[in-house]
C-alpha cells in the first residue's frame, strides 16, 4: 500500500482501514510458545456482543487518557510520597470513562485451571499481576465472553497462605493489607475507580500445550467492579516479581515479543523466550530502562524524533525527566510539551497541501479530510534513541482514523501539565 | 511522562530482552 519516497509515506489510506472479515497473519514463529493477538474491536475477535463499539472512538480515546492518568498518579504518587494520590483524585473522573483497562484493545487466550478452560486477557505490559474474574463472584463480576473462571473446579487450584512470604510481598506491593481467615487477598485500583479485589491464588496456566506452568500465582477476582469490556481479566506483563515474565523466567529469561497487526482485521502474535536461530538482522536493539520513580514500568531513552529525514529542535532533557515508557496498552503516544509541539508543527507545515479540519478537542489537534483523496503523501517520523538507534515509525503508527478519512488525525498527543 | 503508544508499535515486532537490557524493533513483523 506503501509507495515510499525517502522521507515520506504515499499511501491509499483506504488500504489501512480494518475489513469485515479477519484475515490471520501468517506471520510468527508458531514454533514458540505463541499466542494470537487480535484487536478487541476486530472481526478477528471472538467477544462479538462488543463489536457494537467498535467505532466509538471517543469511548477510546477518553479511557486512553484514562490510563495515561493512571500512569502518571502511579508515578507522581512515589514522587511526593502521597499514597492516597490516586484514589483522591479518581473520584473526579466520570463513571462512564470505564476502566483504564479498556484501553487496552489487544487481547490473547490463555489457559487456566485443572482442566484448563480458555480465559480473554487483556495483555498488558503496565500492569504485573495476572487476574480474573472468577466465581462465586461473592462481590460482582461483569459480562465476559467464556465462562468465569470456577476455581472449584479446578483440581490444581490453591489459595495462598496469609503468612506466606509471597503473600506478605504481594500486600507490601499493593498497599493492600488484608486476609480472610487465612487466605491471602489481593486489590488492585486503577485511576478511574475501576477495582477488583479477591483471592491470591496459584494455578495451572496453559500458554501452550507445550509451554504449563504450575503454581501460576494470579488474581482470582470476587469483587471487580467499573470494567466495562467483556474480557476476563489482564495478562500482566510488566516488571514485578508476580508478572508472568518473572513468573516463566526459567523457561524463558526474561524474553517476550509481540507484534501488533496494523489493522484491527488482522491478527498479530505474543511470543515468550528469545527466537530460535539466526538473529533477525532487521532487529534494531536500544537500551532498557529504569524509571527512577517506578521500576516497574519499561523504560526507552528516547532522545530526539525525526520527521521527513529531519531532527526536531527538541531538547533530550525533554524526554528523560521523568523519562519516557513503552507501554503496550496506551493507544496514542503522549509526549511532553515541548516535544509535541515541534512534531505536530513539522507535521502540519509537511501537509499544507491538505485540508486541516477541526479535531475532537485539544486531545487530537491536528486532523485532515482526506476523503478526496485516491493517495496521501505524509511525512516519515523516527524515534531516536540516546545510543544513536533510529527507529522508523510503520505507515499505519503516525495516523489515527478518527471519523473515516474525514477525519484523519496525527496519532500523537500532548501530556497535561505535569504540575497539574 | 512520555509514553510510546501501541499506535506507534503497529506492524512491527518489539523485542523485550529484560534480561539482557534492551529492546528491539523489527519493522514488518506482522
């Protein structure tokens, strides 16, 4: 669909919408242990009742911010020591903002239990603990596709001990100091009010029939509500000691990959362990980071961005402090002020020749009606990294379908003040 | 903070080598 010149993309923006039929990649290395992604919204989804929003692109684009508030109280809250950050401040957030979850669009099956029953989780490299809703449901549980999670039928399902060296981590972890008799519980709240709290528990996870884990410590969700997304719950894939990466680290040290299809009609693949073989030439490598302020988070030392073959004036400072996160469920990019500021100018002055039309609001400001046009030139934007890696952002990552081509929007955002 | 979206990450392969401290990007990778 791409006819690149060297600094631009020239595209039919109409090839990048998704179609109404899945068409599965092909792509992947299927002799991992791999699971399929699929867009929550896609036709390659099985949770059809929610296909129905599937445009709704306010919906997303308010739980995205959602999240990225979420992000930054999780942050700010270990900054000035206010423990009480969050929830003080999710309590200005509307209800029907939902779940800073349901941002997240990318969903992959597991296995879990003695038989394993298949369970839609939303994966998330910002989230550590794995959890789902899971019966009596002695508090609430919401809609969900399969089956809620029985953990009595399940005959390798165990409670985890109050005193038990990993619960008293979990309750140091989550500020959430409570048991029932002598089972360990666990809470998690997210930035809009959204919670689940149940038992902390250890069962069978099947990622694949060759890749079992037993004694998979997980979130046996009894009271989860303010999720609005029929799910069954998060895959946490982030830094803590009880994400799935640290839990699997024998098997596969700490390595995982994923590949998010360009369009919601395709499907993409979650991989966990480094890749068999020859190295991929075409892999670009940059340094991981740490957060000074949250260690559980992905770090990128993002330094400078490119836009048609040339570098923005923005200082790196700019992007180290606080520092910059990968994260596999905010949908667009937040960039400092500055920053955004440079790349939404450069973008605009390389698309004068096309209709600039009003965005939602301040959120998405820079949008094109584009619906009169067979192609569309536009420029390339690169990441640069602070050990000199250049990393060239696909066609389908610098623009975000808003209303069709009516509405065609630079996929980029600008952070709020950071002292508000 | 700065947060590198799941928009920007479309049909490329991202590579978490946690251990090994780094991360990749292989563009094409869907």
């Amino acid at each position: 669909f791409a006819l690149a010149e060297a600094d631009t993309h020239t595209v039919d923006l109409r090839s990048l919408f998704p179609a109404t039929t899945c068409s599965p990649s092909t792509k992947g290395n299927k002799r991992k242990a791999s699971l399929e992604v699929v867009h929550k919204h896609g036709p390659c989804s099985h949770l059809a009742q929610h296909k129905a929003t599937a445009t709704n692109h306010t919906q997303i684009l308010e739980q995205d911010q959602v999240r990225v508030n979420s992000i930054n109280s999780q942050i700010f809250k270990k900054l000035n020591g206010n423990e009480d950050l969050s929830q003080s401040k999710a309590t200005t957030l509307p209800a029907r903002w939902a779940t800073s979850q349901g941002a997240s669009n990318y969903v992959v099956t597991v296995g879990l239990g003695t038989p394993n029953k298949p369970l839609s989780l939303v994966f998330d490299t910002g989230s550590y603990l794995t959890w789902t809703q899971c019966q009596p449901c002695a508090g609430s549980c919401y809609p969900q596709k399969e089956p809620i999670f029985d953990p009595s039928a399940s005959t390798s399902y165990t409670n985890i001990s109050c005193n038990s060296t990993d619960c008293i981590q979990l309750r140091t972890t989550t500020k959430f100091n409570r048991c029932v008799a002598d089972t360990c519980l666990y809470a998690l709240e997210y930035g809009d009010s959204s919670y689940t709290i149940g038992l902390f528990a250890t069962d069978k996870l099947t990622l694949t029939p060759n890749d079992v884990f037993d004694g998979f410590f997980f979130g046996c969700g009894q009271k989860n509500e303010g999720f609005i997304n029929g799910t069954a719950g998060i895959l946490g894939l982030s830094r803590n000691k009880f994400s799935i990466i640290e839990q699997t680290i024998q098997k596969y040290n700490r390595f995982f990959s994923y590949c998010l299809p360009p369009t919601a009609s395709s499907t993409g693949y979650l991989s966990f362990g480094a890749p068999d073989g020859a190295s991929n030439a075409a892999v670009k490598y940059t340094r991981l980071t740490t957060l000074s302020l949250s260690s559980d988070f992905y770090g990128i030392d993002v330094a400078g961005i490119n836009v048609n073959g040339k570098k923005l004036s923005i200082p790196a400072s700019v992007f180290s402090s606080p520092g910059t996160i990968i994260d596999s469920g905010t949908v667009i990019s937040r960039l400092p002020s500055t920053a955004y500021t440079a790349l939404r100018d450069a973008f605009r002055a390389a698309m004068t020749s096309y209709p600039l039309v009003p965005g939602p609001d301040e959120f998405l400001d820079t949008c094109y009606d584009l619906s009169s046009y067979p192609t569309v030139t536009y420029p390339k934007i690169e990441f640069v990294f602070g050990d000199g890696v250049t990393l060239e952002l696909d066609a389908t990552g610098i623009v975000y379908f808003l209303n069709g081509l009516k509405q065609v929007c630079l996929a980029f955002a600008e952070n709020d003040d950071a002292n508000d | 903070i700065a947060i590198f979206g799941n928009t920007q990450q479309k049909n490329m392969e991202v590579l978490y080598d946690v251990a090994g401290g780094r991360v990749g990007f292989a563009p094409g990778g869907c």
